[in-house]
C-alpha cells in the first residue's frame, strides 16, 4: 500500500511537470500518454489536484492547465525571500541599539514559525532556532501574528488549544489571552510577560504588506534578571519603529 502511494505521488509530479512545460494545456490523453497512465488513472489524479487547485480544466476546450493554487505556493515563498532581505537592516539596527536578540516570525495555523534571528554576535546557533514553531498565545510574536484577527475568529482558531503552562503567567485561556489583545490593539504591540518562559520577557510588533495586513511579526527578547535597565515601554518604541520600517519596504503605507 505504500509503494501504491508513493507510486501515485510520483507520478502525480509528473503531470505537474508536464503541465509546468506546456503552458497552452494538454488534454487528458496526452497526460495519460506521456506519464504512461491508463486514461481512468490519468483523470483521477488530475481529479485530486484540480481539487486543490492546483490543476484547471477549461470546460470550451478540456485543456488543463496550472491552477491557482501555485500562484499562491510561488507567492508566499518569494514575499517570504523578500520579507527576510528587507528585514534584514532593520533588525541588525534593532540588536545593536538594544544589545538584544531579534526574532522574525510568521504564521502558520494556529502555531509561530521563527524564519529569521539578528544578534550583536555571528553564530551557527542563528540558524538552529529558524523553522521551530511555537504557540501563539504565550508568545509576543504570536500575539502580533493575530492582533487584527477578530476575536471569534481567534476563538475558532484556537478551539483545540490546551494553553499549556510554560511560565508564571501564561494565559489560562482564550478569553485571558483576548483580554490581553484588547490592549496590545490599543498601543500597537505585544509582550510575553515570562508566558512562553520564566524571567524572560518580549515585545514584538506587527508586519504589514501593501494591503496592511499583518504578513509577519518582530519582536526582542531579554533576560529580566541580566537587562534590569530595559523596561517593556522603553523597547516597544524601538520595536515599532523597526516593525513600521519593514512594513514600508514591504509596500504598507501607514494612515
């Protein structure tokens, strides 16, 4: 059963990269001739990925084609790209004027995905973090990924969560957490207040395309006991500033 999927799967890429090569569509039968597929075989899984969009068939002349779907896939990864180049600057500027650590972040279902660090030190250690995920309720970065998430649709997002304890103050639940995101709306940015772990705290900001919707987050982390000099006001000020500085290069003009 396993090498009829993984079969399947392959040659599934097949007719992608059949289609890939011929941008005017091809019929059923050519698709099932090149991948040396019965017909039957051929328009199932053609079946499976015009589902997802990722295959379009024109009713006029029973080509398909490419879907949407890859525009989307193609899309995220290339603002991905440009969203850690144009970061880049900003959150270099970020660490050095804080002697902190910088984090940038996305969204990925109800989870925070890191996809880039900046500290005052070049290290492997930078790349070991980039692609761990973390919850959004007990983390400043996650927080900001859904700051203009209306509330229902948080409270949707989030219907499965267990809010585990990760440190003195994690949110117990959705409402705790919306309580808190009330206010963040009110003042622009987000903090992990020792939530995600003990004597740290975190502020981040979030990232806007041209649409001014929230594409990613940035946020500084520091050690309580080690940085008593910082205070969450006093770096919010430089978070916004590098968050708003991103946001521009990525298109968004503010109001």
């Amino acid at each position: 059963m396993a090498d009829m999927k993984v079969q399947s799967l392959d040659r599934t890429f097949g007719i992608l990269q059949m289609l890939a090569k011929d941008p005017n569509g091809l019929t059923l039968a050519a698709i099932a001739e090149g991948e040396d597929l019965p017909k039957s075989t051929a328009f199932r899984l053609l079946a499976v990925l015009a589902r997802h969009e990722y295959v379009r068939k024109n009713p006029d002349t029973n080509l398909y084609r490419l879907g949407p779907a890859f525009l989307e896939l193609s899309s995220r990864y290339l603002n991905s790209l440009e969203l850690k180049t144009e970061s880049a600057p900003y959150m270099s500027e970020l660490a050095a004027a804080l002697g902190t650590i910088v984090f940038l972040a996305r969204r990925q279902g109800n989870r925070m995905v890191y996809i880039d660090k900046q500290d005052q030190y070049t290290s492997l250690r930078k790349y070991s973090i980039i692609g761990q995920q973390k919850p959004l309720y007990c983390t400043s970065l996650g927080k900001a990924l859904i700051l203009d998430m209306p509330d229902d649709e948080i409270r949707a997002l989030l219907a499965g969560e267990s809010f585990e304890k990760f440190g003195p103050n994690t949110h117990t639940g959705v409402e705790d957490l919306l309580a808190d995101l009330h206010a963040c709306r009110g003042r622009g940015w987000t903090r992990d207040n020792e939530e995600a772990e003990p004597g740290v705290n975190c502020v981040a900001a979030p990232i806007r395309d041209y649409r001014g919707e929230v594409i990613s987050s940035v946020s500084t982390a520091w050690y309580l006991d080690s940085r008593p000099d910082l205070s969450p006001d006093k770096v919010a000020t430089q978070v916004l500033r590098a968050a708003e500085g991103i946001s521009h290069s990525m298109g968004w003009t503010k109001d």
